[in-house]
C-alpha cells in the first residue's frame, strides 16, 4: 500500500520509519512517546523545532527523547 500522506513521524518507530515494518513493537514505541507527552505535562511537540529529514535521521541512528523531569526513574 502507497500513500503520499503525511505521516506522525515523531510517533513512528525506526523499523517503522526504515523498513515501513508495522508491529505491536511499532505500538509499544507510539505509546511511550505518548506517555512522554503525559509526563510532560503536553507542554512541547516531541522533537520539537527539528526539520523532517533531521528527526528522521536522529531517530534512525538511535536517538531517544530525553526523560520528563516528572517521570519516575
């Protein structure tokens, strides 16, 4: 299946991104971006300010948010 669609890259796992490979691994990565964005108080987009091709890129090569001052350890 082909789409020209924008996609929520910033809630997309690597495989996902690389591979366009959609699993329950790709949900469990969706989810904890969205818990980032709970504990975050909502407050900034995740990867906030960084362009397509450079979330992409950092994503892809093992970038990680960074954890919530309220999230637990």
């Amino acid at each position: 299946m082909e789409s020209t669609g924008r996609v929520p890259v910033p809630w997309m796992s690597p495989e996902a991104l690389e591979e366009r490979k959609f699993a329950q691994s790709s949900d469990v990565w969706s989810f904890g971006v969205t818990m980032w964005e709970i504990f975050s108080n909502a407050n900034t987009v995740p990867y906030a300010g960084q362009s397509f091709y450079t979330l992409l890129n950092y994503i892809k090569t093992g970038g990680r948010l960074l954890r919530p001052e309220n999230c637990p350890q």
